[in-house]
C-alpha cells in the first residue's frame, strides 16, 4: 500500500501542473464537450506511457544497476527545476481561465487534439517514461504496484477534472487561485526530490 500511494502522491503531484493539457480538459469540461471521451484518452495515454517506462527502466537498470543511483540524482535534479518553475509561474504569471471560443465540435476532432496535447507534448515523456520510470526503480520489486499507483492518479484527476470543471469555474476564473496551486506543486516536488537525494522510499 505505501508503495501505490508513492506510486499515486508522484503522478497525482506531477500532473497537477498547468500545462496546455491540463487546461484543455478543464475548458472542455466547462463546455460539456466531449467530456468522458477526452478524459478517457488523456488517461489511457498517460497509463500506456507510464507502464512503458516502468517496464524499459526496470529492464535496463537490472543490467546496468550503476544506472539507478544516476537516475536518482538526475529525477531529483528534475523535480528541483520543475519546482522552481511553478513557484516562478506562481509569482510572475496571471493564470486567469479563459474558455476557448473554437473548441472542437466533433467527437473525432475531440479525440485527435486530446491525443496531440499528450503525445506531442515532451513534458508528457518527461514526467511518465523518464522521471515515474526512474523513480519506479527505488521500489523494486514492486514497480508495477507503483504504476498502478501513478495510473490510478491519471484516471481520478482527469476525471474529476473534467467532469467537475462546472464546481471549478468560479474559482479557476481568479488568477490568485492558480497561483495557490503552483505553490502547493512546486513545494511537493521538492519534498519529493528530497526523499530521492536521501534514498528514501517515502
């Protein structure tokens, strides 16, 4: 259990940062457009790319074991600069919501720009196959509970926020509000980057 609940507290804290994906789902909830089929992609997405990096990690640090403690390092160094990122977007960047007025009209189309906003995004193979990848290492022989763990965090917040973008709207329409959250991301990352320098499993 304490390996899934790192496995869902890394994806859950990694995805919650604004990004276009993010911001996509949340006004396509607020549209009511396609809802459930954006959502569904986005996850199964992140799920796909999530195991692909637990299984090639896993696989190759088992030859080249030398390649954790590097990945260690390297995943902290990551989740430092990504830290400083939010806090910086938190303190210089109006992040006031703004629903997009060409939002797709078909399911097709939905789907199509769903799939862009997550596969042609390079944060999106840096966050799952490279730093969850890595990361999964420190809890062998358990790396898939810890997939399961970050993949259940894709599902429950794509979801929740694309169905709940109607609760959402009053108060992601306030800048001060996105500026909260980008503090709460950017203090979890260093939190977690610290248990990777010290080598704990926490």
């Amino acid at each position: 259990m304490t390996t899934y609940l790192a496995g869902f507290s890394l994806g859950l804290s990694l995805i919650l940062a604004i990004g276009s994906q993010n911001a996509f789902v949340l006004k396509q909830g607020l549209k009511k457009d396609n809802v459930f089929l954006i959502c569904l992609v986005c996850a199964v997405s992140d799920a796909i790319l999530i195991s692909l990096g637990v299984a090639g990690f896993g696989a190759i640090v088992t030859t080249y074991p030398q390649i954790e403690m590097f990945a260690r390092y390297g995943g902290a160094l990551f989740l430092c600069v990504y830290a400083v990122l939010s806090f910086k977007t938190a303190f210089t960047t109006d992040h006031a919501l703004e629903v997009s007025k060409d939002a797709p009209k078909s399911a097709m189309s939905a789907v199509l720009i769903s799939l862009a906003f997550t596969w042609l995004n390079p944060h999106v193979y840096l966050d799952t196959v490279v730093l969850l990848g890595s990361i999964s290492t420190q809890y062998s022989p358990n790396q898939l509970v810890f997939a399961l763990g970050a993949i259940t965090a894709s599902f429950v917040f794509f979801f929740s926020l694309g169905f709940g973008a109607r609760l959402l709207a009053p108060i992601f329409s306030k800048s001060k509000s996105w500026k909260v959250l980008e503090v709460f991301v950017g203090t979890t990352m260093l939190v977690i980057a610290y248990f990777l320098i010290v080598g704990t499993s926490a």
